[in-house]
C-alpha cells in the first residue's frame, strides 16, 4: 500500500509514496505493516500528513531522523481483512496477484504475478513459459472470477507487442 521514501524532518517522520487510489489511504488504517530485513514488523501510526512537498507519517517509537533513516525502502502493507471488499467492479491488487489468466483458446498465459500502476492504466504481470504485460482494461481483461481464481483475456499466447 505504500513504500518508506526515508525521513521527513528531524523529529522522525517518514516520507510516504502511497499505492491507495487517494494519498491519504493509509491514514485509517491503525496498523500498519513494514516489510523489515527481519520480517514483517507492525507499526502505530501517531500521525498523518498530506503535504504539498510529500505525504508522510510518524510511527509510535521513532522519535528522530536516524530512526525514520533506518526504515527507508521498506514496504507497508495493512491487513487484508482490514479493507474490507471492494466495490462492484473494482478489485484490490493483493486479489488478483497468484491468479491464473487465460485466455479465450482456453490456454493458460501464467499467473498475475504483480500489477503496475502507469498513467493510462494499471497492467498485469503475468508470468508463465515468459513474461507478458496485459494492460488491466475492458478491451483486454473480459472476466476477472476471483472463486475459481481466474481471470480470462482477449490476449493472443503467441501476442507480442
């Protein structure tokens, strides 16, 4: 959901790029999750900033820039279960990731295995016998069945753009 850019200031806030479709997605979310060398490690957000130069937050126990430092790269993820479901028609990415597209021959391209955000529209990374790139949209995703852990498109296995 969002990703350590390093420290904001000097008194331990942290630089955010966010992955919400608002920047402030992640402020309602008392728990967040921070992908360390370790391991996922839980985090309190205290405070929560949308700022013209960069979002950014302050964590329970990091209390200056050397602190906010160490927590630069890392990732942030919140609990499935805290999203809730999506609205009818839209999906959240953690659900689609790890389903199998295929397509409309009945040939199995891969499994979605990340999506990318670019400024027409989002795109599947599917991976298979090689990598495809299937933009998330109408004319190409026609069914997204996420019970049999499926989604079906118009994409050609021999396709390359």
């Amino acid at each position: 959901m969002g990703r350590v850019l390093g420290p904001f200031g000097i008194q331990g806030w942290i630089k955010l790029r966010t992955f919400t479709q608002s920047p402030d997605g992640l402020a309602a979310h008392p728990t967040w999750w921070l992908r360390a060398k370790s391991g996922w490690v839980a985090a309190v957000p205290q405070g929560f900033k949308v700022r013209p130069a960069a979002v950014s937050a302050k964590l329970e126990g990091v209390d200056d820039r050397d602190a906010a430092e160490a927590l630069q790269g890392q990732d942030i993820a919140v609990a499935r279960e805290a999203l809730g479901e999506a609205a009818e028609g839209e999906f959240y990415w953690v659900d689609l990731v790890g389903l199998a597209v295929v397509n409309l021959q009945g040939e199995t391209l891969g499994q979605v295995e990340e999506l990318l955000r670019t400024g027409g529209s989002d795109v599947l990374v599917v991976r298979g016998e090689r990598e495809r790139l299937i933009p998330f949209v109408a004319d190409f995703v026609l069914a997204v069945d996420r019970e049999a852990k499926r989604i079906t498109v118009d994409w050609e296995a021999g396709y390359d753009p």
